[in-house]
C-alpha cells in the first residue's frame, strides 16, 4: 500500500512542478493548437501537458512497481514509450490517421503478445465464456484500440478528458489496492495522480492542452486496467471476485466507449471515415445547450459514477443484462440530449429576424432584387 501511495504523491508533485516549464518552452517555441471552425477555444493554447503527465506517470512507476516480482510491467512501458512518441510527434507535427493508427497496433501488439494483456473470457456475455486463441487476439486488438482512441477523441473540452482519466483509473486502482494487485494499483494512481495535477492547469479556462500525447496515454494506460479487472475480478480465486466484471469495466469507461462507438457508428453508416472530424460527440451537444466547459466534464464524472454504482448493484446478474440495461440508459439519455438540442435550434431560428421575414411574405421573389421592409 505505501508503494501505491507513495506513487501517487510522487506523479502529483513531477506532473505539477512541470507543467508550468512546459508552458513556457510551448510559448517560446510557439508550440500551439491553433482555433479553427470545429474547436471551441478562441485563442493559442500550449499543447503538450501529456509530456507533464507521461513524465509524472512513468517516473512514480519505475520508483513504486517492485523490481523483479513483475517481468510484465517492461512490455507495458516499451508500449507506453511507443504511444508517447507517437502523440508527441502529433502534437509537434501532425500525422495522419494511417500512420497513428498503425502506431496504436505496434503498441497493443507488444501489450497482447508480450504484457499478456489479452480477454481470454467474455464470463457469460452474449452467452460466451472462453473464447478460442485467434478470436481473443483479435477482440484484445480491438478492444486497446477502441479505448484508447476513446479518450482521445473524447478530449474535446477543457478539463473532460483528464476528469474522467481521473475517476476511471481511481475506481480501477481503489480494486487493485483492495484486492493486493500492487502493479495494477501503481499503475493506477500513479495515472490518477499525473491527472490530478494536470487538471489544476486544464480546468476552465485552461492554460494548457494534454494533446494526443496525454489523451491516447490515458486510453492505453485505461485499456490495459480494464482488461486486468475483467480478469482478475472474474477469477473465482481473488479475495473479491465479480462474475460479471466485464460489465463493471464497460461502466467504469462507458461515457468515453460508448461516445466513440456511437459516433464511429455514425460516421460509418454515413459512408466517411471513422477518424474523420465532426460535431457530434457528447461535448459538442452539451455545448450547444449551453453547457460550460466545467459542467460538461463534472457532468460526465456524475454520469460515470451513476453507471458504476448501478452495475455494481447489478453485478449479481448476468453480463449480458447489465450490459443491456447500461447501453438502454446511454441511449435514452443521448436520444434526450439530442432532442432537446434540435428543438432548442428550431425555436433558436423561429425566433430570428430572417424567420419574421418568411413568414410574412407567403411567396418570396427569385430575383436578387432587394426586399425593403417597413
């Protein structure tokens, strides 16, 4: 336990004390995310607090994993590095989705083939229990993938990202500490401790951005906790197990993973890319109602802890349902946004000036003549 927090403490004090350095070097060699059509910051804010954040996280790691008790923890760092240079690169000079996404596989194949980071068990989801070796690759491929580009993607407003990095790896690192997975635990809130301090200067009206470099190193980091929890609180041999731990897991990450599969759903069904950009992640919907960049991200924490707490007061039934009941509320409760944003949009217009015009002129001239109104 002292080496958990101790951990935490020591990634608190590395991410805060260098953040401000790393602002100034941004400043100074101009290295900033410039506003455009989609973003909503208006002026140039320094993008590269994940290097606060890695240095912080990596560091309480290597200081609190004990030596030796854990040869898996190595390959968990070499993806850790690939993944940091990989946002880095991104956050300096922009690369493309190809070259980004095959990084991510780099990355996860060392964590599946190396870290023995793969789901081996879906516990009586859809009915299925142990899966064969190909389709657990393949799953555990697309499951790192998904979820670290959740965050990513999701790291749209000031403070969100980080705040729901935060409570995910809190949530999963207060079961690690209980059940004496002392790795799991290090790794946990030495990210939560990273998070913390990098909020302290992220939060409304930021001062700083976490870049891909910290967005894609919350998801990985995230990726390889939920797929540990899913096995460990699955096996009938820990001090604390629980039959329907894959159900926990998609709650702990479900307003990051759900967002990503429903806009990488859209976009699909609309025959674009799944990376290419748009407007419709939760955020922007939140923002179009009025929401602040804070209450945006305290809402999404809130939400996080609802879905917890009711899956884990289901956790006695089966996978399937719980999952079933999580994804029925994730879609009524988008399905509500949604509608009370088109509707706001549709007074919004009704109520304008150019609405007036229409509807007091029943047939409009086609000519580019001027129309004077009294």
């Amino acid at each position: 336990m002292d080496n958990i927090l101790l951990s935490a403490a020591l990634a608190f004090l590395i991410t805060f004390f260098s953040i401000p350095v790393i602002i100034q070097v941004a400043k100074a060699k101009k290295l900033f995310d410039e506003p455009d059509e989609r973003k909503v910051h208006k002026t140039v804010i320094p993008t590269l607090g994940g290097l606060g954040i890695f240095s912080g996280f990596i560091i309480a790691c290597l200081m609190g994993v004990p030596a030796g008790l854990n040869p898996e923890f190595q390959y968990f760092v070499a993806a850790a590095l690939v993944i940091f240079f990989l946002g880095l690169r991104d956050d300096i000079m922009i690369l493309s989705a190809s070259k980004k996404f095959v990084g991510q596989i780099v990355a996860a194949g060392i964590l599946i083939k190396f870290g023995g980071v793969s789901i081996n068990n879906m516990h009586g989801f859809l009915g299925i229990n142990e899966i064969p070796y190909y389709a657990s690759v393949i799953l555990s491929f697309f499951t790192i993938i998904v979820i670290t580009n959740s965050f990513n993607l999701i790291d749209g407003v000031d403070g969100l990202a980080g705040s729901l990095g935060f409570i995910t790896t809190l949530i999963f690192g207060c079961y690690f500490l209980y059940v004496g997975q002392i790795m799991y635990g290090v790794l946990a809130f030495s990210l939560a401790g990273s998070t913390v301090a990098f909020l302290i200067y992220n939060f409304s009206p930021a001062k700083i951005f976490m870049g891909d470099t910290g967005s894609l190193m919350l998801g990985l980091i995230n990726s390889i906790l939920v797929i540990k929890f899913i096995a460990i609180a699955g096996s009938t041999t820990t001090s604390f197990p629980i039959a329907s731990s894959p159900a926990i897991g998609f709650a702990i990450l479900i307003i990051p993973l759900f967002d990503t599969l429903r806009v990488f759903g859209l976009r699909i069904l609309d025959r674009r890319s799944p990376f290419s950009p748009d407007r419709t992640h939760i955020h922007h919907f939140l923002l179009d109602l009025g929401f602040s960049h804070r209450k945006i991200a305290i809402s999404c924490v809130a939400a996080t802890i609802g879905f917890v707490m009711i899956a884990f007061a289901m956790r006695n039934f089966d996978t399937t349902i719980i999952i079933g009941v999580q994804l029925s509320i994730a879609l009524t409760l988008i399905g509500i946004i949604y509608y009370i944003r088109q509707r706001g949009r549709v007074t919004y217009v009704s109520s304008s000036p150019e609405a007036e015009i229409i509807k007091s002129h029943k047939i409009l001239s086609l000519v580019s003549e001027p129309v004077e109104m009294d």
